[in-house]
C-alpha cells in the first residue's frame, strides 16, 4: 500500500452520524439536569452532586459533537434551524446552560454567574427570533405545532431560579413575565391544535408532557421571587401543573406504546419539575401530601431517566437515532 494513500473511508458512517445528531437531543441534558434538582430538592445531596457532575460532562459532550456538526456540516445546522418542528428545541441549550448555574449557584456562584448571564442572553436571543419566525412571512401549519413551542418561549420561567439569588430581580422579573405571557398564548393555540386538528404524530406525541413544566417552574420561580412564600397565585401554578400531569398520566400508556424516539426524553424535564416543586411546596407548608406526592414523583423519574437511557443506548447501536427523517 502506498504510504501517501489516506485511510479512510471508514469513517463514513461516524460523519453521517455527526449530520443527523438532531438538536432535540438537549432536551436529554435537561432532565439529567432535572433529575439533579429534584434528588437536591428531596434532600439527597450526595445523588444530586454525582448526577450534577454527569450532567455537566454529558452536556459538553452534546455540546463539543453538535459543534462539530455546525462546523463540518453548517446546512444540515441551518436546515434544523428552518425546520418548523426543530426550531423549537435549539433553546434547549440556553435552558439545559441555565441549569447549570441552577446547580452550582449554591457552591459555586462564581462559575454559576457566567453560566446563567450566558444562559440568560442566549434565551433571551433565541426567544424573539424564534417568536419573530413565527409571526413571520413563513407559513406553519397546524400539524407543525406541539407543546415544544412552550421551549423557547415558556422556558424563560428558568431565568429567575439562580438569577434572583444572583441577584438579579429586576432581569428575573423580566424574564419571567415573558415566559407567564407566552404561556398562555401558546397554551391556547396548542389545545386548539390538539382539540380540533388531528392528532400528533408518534414522534411528537410524548412532547405532551411538556405541558406540565410551565406551570411547575413558574411556581420554583414564582418563590424566589417572593422570598419563598407560598401566596394564592403560588397554589394556582402548583395546582395547574397537577391537572395537567394527570391529563398527560392518562396518555401513557398510549405514549409508552409507540417506537422509542429521542422525542422521549420530553418525559423526563418535566417531571423533574413537578416532583421538586411538590418537595418545595411541602419544605415551605410541613404539607406531607406534597411531600409523598414528591417522592412518588421522584420514584417515576427515576425509572423514567434509567429507561431512556438504555432505550437511548441501544437505539444508538442499532443505528435508529442518528438517521434522516
């Protein structure tokens, strides 16, 4: 063999990989980083910290490959960028950035000040132009809209869980009167969808669980905001957010039928919010129904976390996560 000859042709199959890493895969990075709340929230500070700490490596991991990606294949970026369904989970970075200061703000507010002014900027960013391609001349459909809207828009609530301890009030106050508008103008628009169009597709059906989220962080928010004390508007969030995880418990079985897909992942975030919202609540009240509603909460997550990580593992290897759609 020729000694100048290149060797390669073997890494085709990596690179076609590399171009189909879809964005949506940060939604993953956001319920580790969940998880990592709720087990603080419960009291299990050890667990916490090993999950924080495996939550920040998997998500620089996630962050070095989709870099990789925009570099070596900038169209197959921009073509998720343009797509209607896609769009919506490029704040999934912002977000899952976001809680990271969450977690470290505590120990280490330093490092925890730069991440969430980054975090902060960037979903602030990707906010307005993902609402102002919306509102654009580009026409979407009905069957293009899914509770991933309330990612961009909704996922400002995050802001004010480090910024206020940061202190930042004013910006968390901003930040969250965003996230509290658009979610109910997206809220209505999505059960209009979901009521009088026709159903979702497979892969976007377990995106129904995001409804629980906003609710849920809008009420840890709502607390900081007023130093932790639980007010009428505190128990609406709270319970809002109940309603809705008993609507989206009633669609599981139907959900957990269908061909796994990284769209499974929207599981996990959301119930991560809930169960530590019902730990707070129950910290702040001595209420021991929150406080049991939390641990089975918890219990779920925890199934649910393991679970899509194995079914995550082996759909890799088989080759049925990284392909064109």
């Amino acid at each position: 063999m020729p000694a100048t000859q290149t060797a390669p042709a073997a890494s085709a199959p990596e690179e076609a990989s590399l171009r189909h890493l879809p964005v949506g895969i940060f939604g993953a990075s956001m319920g580790v980083f969940g998880f990592a709340l709720a087990l603080r929230a419960a009291g299990l500070a050890h667990s916490s910290a090993a999950v924080q700490w495996a939550g920040i490596a998997f998500f620089l991991l996630l962050a070095v490959t989709y870099a990789a990606k925009a570099i070596r294949h900038p169209a197959d970026a921009k073509a998720e960028w343009n797509h209607p369904v896609r769009m919506a989970f490029f704040p999934a970075i912002s977000i899952s950035v976001l809680l990271m200061a969450t977690l470290l703000v505590e120990h280490r507010p330093g490092v925890a000040a730069v991440l969430w002014t980054v975090g902060a900027a960037a979903h602030g960013a990707l906010t307005v132009l993902v609402v102002t391609a919306w509102i654009g001349h580009r026409p979407f459909q009905p069957m293009h809209l899914s509770p991933a809207w309330f990612i961009p828009a909704v996922g400002n609530v995050i802001v004010p869980l480090a910024g206020v301890r940061l202190g930042y009030p004013e910006v968390s106050w901003y930040f969250l009167s965003v996230g509290l508008v658009f979610w109910v103008v997206l809220l209505t628009i999505v059960f209009n969808r979901l009521i009088f169009h026709d159903p979702m597709p497979g892969r976007l059906r377990p995106t129904l669980v995001i409804l629980v989220a906003p609710p849920a962080v809008a009420f840890l928010a709502w607390l900081q905001l007023h130093g932790g004390a639980v007010d009428d508007f505190a128990r609406i969030l709270l319970n809002v957010g109940y309603v809705f995880a008993l609507i989206v418990a009633l669609q599981a079985p139907a959900i957990l039928r269908l061909p796994f897909s990284l769209s499974f992942w929207a599981l996990s975030f959301p119930l991560a919010a809930i169960a530590t919202a019902s730990f707070r609540f129950a910290g702040l009240t001595g209420s021991t129904f929150h406080l049991w509603a939390g641990y089975a909460l918890l219990a779920a997550l925890t199934l649910a976390i393991l679970g899509l990580a194995v079914k995550t593992v082996q759909a890799t290897l088989a080759g049925h996560v990284f392909r064109p759609e």
